[in-house]
C-alpha cells in the first residue's frame, strides 16, 4: 500500500484551525466534509467515539489509500477535511471509494 503524497496531506495545525475557521461544511451519510480555499490537500479525521487507537488507525489508513486512490478527483483548489462518521467505520475499499466520488462531486 502506498502513502498519500506529501502534497496531498493536510498536517499543520494551523491548516486545520483555517479549514474549520474560514471553511464550509457539507453534511453526507459516510463523512462530514469541511473544506476552505487552499492547495487541493486532504486530512482524514477519526472520532475517539470509534473505537481503541488500532481501530481507528485502521479506519483512518482505509480512507487514505481511499484518497490516495482517486486524488485525481480532488479539487485542486481547496483543502478538505474529512471527518468519518460512526455509520461509515464499517465500509471498506469500493464503499469508501464511492463515498469519496460522492463527497468530491460535491465541491466541484
């Protein structure tokens, strides 16, 4: 399994404070979608309610190799946060990938 490029992956603090600052919310049935202007970066963000720290790891790994999969259908100009919900922990590799399409076709 491949890592998510550098250039792709949201990290800093202070990345996330504006995304959640300045940024838009859109609410779908797999994630909670944050998003602001920006470089077309990704975070995937798991809830401690999820679970121990190895099954959340395992749901945030699954969603990245989701992102990294399609980074294509990332919109370049903005950085998104993708925050999984308790219903979507379950879904696995198709699933998420369709999650991800209908989440991306969303901010285009």
């Amino acid at each position: 399994m491949a890592l998510l490029p550098e250039a792709y992956r949201l990290r800093s603090k202070s990345d996330f404070q504006r995304v959640f600052s300045e940024g838009k919310a859109l609410e779908l049935d797999a994630a909670r979608i944050v998003y602001a202007p920006g470089s077309g970066r990704v975070a995937v963000v798991v809830a401690r309610s999820l679970g121990s720290a190895a099954r959340r790891n395992q749901i945030r790994r699954r969603w990245r190799e989701a992102v990294r999969s399609r980074l294509d259908a990332i919109p370049r100009d903005l950085d998104v946060v993708l925050i999984v919900r308790t219903s979507a922990a379950h879904l696995r590799g198709k699933e998420i990938e369709n999650a991800l399409e209908e989440a991306f076709a969303c901010l285009r």
